[in-house]
C-alpha cells in the first residue's frame, strides 16, 4: 500500500495454529490433514498461476483453520545455499534441492513441493 512517498506492508490477520504446533501436540487425523492439504495445494496453485514461489513451504508456515489451512510468509524466503539460510534451521530443513544450490537449475514451481 503506499501513500505518497511511504509504502506500507499490510497483511490480512490469520487466526490459526501453525501446523508444525499441531503435529507436535498429536497425530492429525486423516480427514483434517485431507482438508490441510487441499487448502495448501489451492494456495500454491494460486500463487504459481500468478508467477509468485513461496519458496518456504513448511509447517511453521501453514496455520491450521477451522476450514482447512492457510500458507503465510510467502516469497520472502530467497533461493541461496544452505550454508547461508541465516541460522534458520527450519528453513534449511524444507528447501528444494535447487535453493539449496545443490542443482544448477532455477527455482520453480516444483520448489515449493519438496
């Protein structure tokens, strides 16, 4: 949003509960994780059709909802080896093989379901 020459990041609050804190309390049954896994592959079809990569997609960056899930935090993450993922070992964890400079290709669409 900008207003004159300031620029301002707005995002749509999201009440949920990062799948990663779900999964750590208990076994998400199957009828829920298909309504989880829905909601996420909607999303990264979405976004994919308008040419933006998540390039973060992991558990702390779901929140389970009561109508599925939503992905949050996207694009902000950037294709770079792993040795220089900031310390965050989360994100480390769930990179492609080709943010984590192990192949000479481009980032894409298959990124972000690795």
């Amino acid at each position: 949003l900008r207003e004159g020459d300031h620029w301002h990041f707005v995002r749509e609050f999201v009440d949920g509960t990062p799948l990663r804190d779900r999964i750590a309390e208990a076994p998400v049954p199957v009828r829920p994780m298909i309504a989880i896994a829905r909601s996420l592959f909607s999303a990264l079809v979405a976004s994919h059709e308008a040419g933006i990569f998540h390039r973060g997609v992991r558990p702390g960056n779901i929140l389970v909802t009561p109508h599925g899930a939503t992905l949050v935090d996207g694009g902000w993450a950037v294709a770079r080896p792993v040795a220089a993922a900031d310390g965050d070992v989360d994100t480390a964890l769930y990179l492609s093989p080709e943010q984590a400079g192990l192949l000479d290709s481009d980032v894409a669409e298959p990124s972000d379901l690795s």
